[in-house]
C-alpha cells in the first residue's frame, strides 16, 4: 500500500482550500455586484415586467332563443382600479380621481377606508 508524504497532503489541502476560497470570492463578488451596484436596473426592469396588460376577448357572442329573440350579449364593462403603489402617491391619485368622478364625500371615505385596511391590493374605485 502506498502512503502519501504528509508535506504532500498538506499541500494539497492548501491547494483545495484556495481554491475553494476563490470561487466562494467570485460568487460574492458576483452577489455584490447584483444587488448592490446593479439594483437599480434590476428594479426597473422588474417594474417595467411586473403588470402586463393581457386582452381577453368573449368566450361567445350573442346568444338567441328558438324563436330569434336575444336572450344572452355581449355588453362591455368597465372599471376604474388604482394599482398598489406608496400610501402618499395612491391617496394623491384618489384625490384626482376623487374630482374627476364627482364622488360622494361617503364614497370616497369609503375608499379611504379600504386605502388603509388593505393598501397592497388594486383599488376599484368604481365598476358598471
């Protein structure tokens, strides 16, 4: 059986150990650079990606009896939502909106109300 100097083993582990600490120093230096010095394209990119509008179109279109006569359409409806953002700028929107809209001082307390329950989910202001 052969053994292995131990000046020989040792170099070896030397060897192991730097380069085991080399890579473990890109792969920081490759994190340091991700997340701080590159985040800033990195969040706007994500903005940009986060809402990507998608046109559903109906499943089916006008819908008739035996005798001819409408029974189900089509008919378009609208809604007018407030994506999450910071606090001051979604109650700065609903401000605008708020006078656009002429809405009640009751609904717009309303909104308020739903603002600050739950200030991370899309605000329907007002819907068909």
């Amino acid at each position: 059986m052969r053994t292995i100097h131990p000046l020989a083993r040792r170099r070896r582990a030397r060897i192991a150990l730097a380069v085991v600490v080399v890579t473990i120093g890109f792969l920081l230096a490759a994190f340091f650079r991700l997340q701080v010095l590159r985040s800033s394209t990195w969040m706007l990119q994500s903005e940009s990606n986060r809402l990507r509008p998608l046109p559903v179109q109906g499943a089916r279109g006008t819908i008739y009896d035996r005798d001819g006569r409408i029974v189900a359409d089509n008919v378009p409806a609208y809604s007018i939502s407030i994506l999450p953002a910071p606090l001051d700028s979604m109650r700065a929107t609903l401000g605008r909106v708020h006078r656009h809209l002429d809405l009640s001082p009751g609904e717009t307390a309303r909104l308020r109300e739903r603002l600050r329950t739950s200030p991370r989910e899309p605000l329907v202001v007002t819907a068909d």
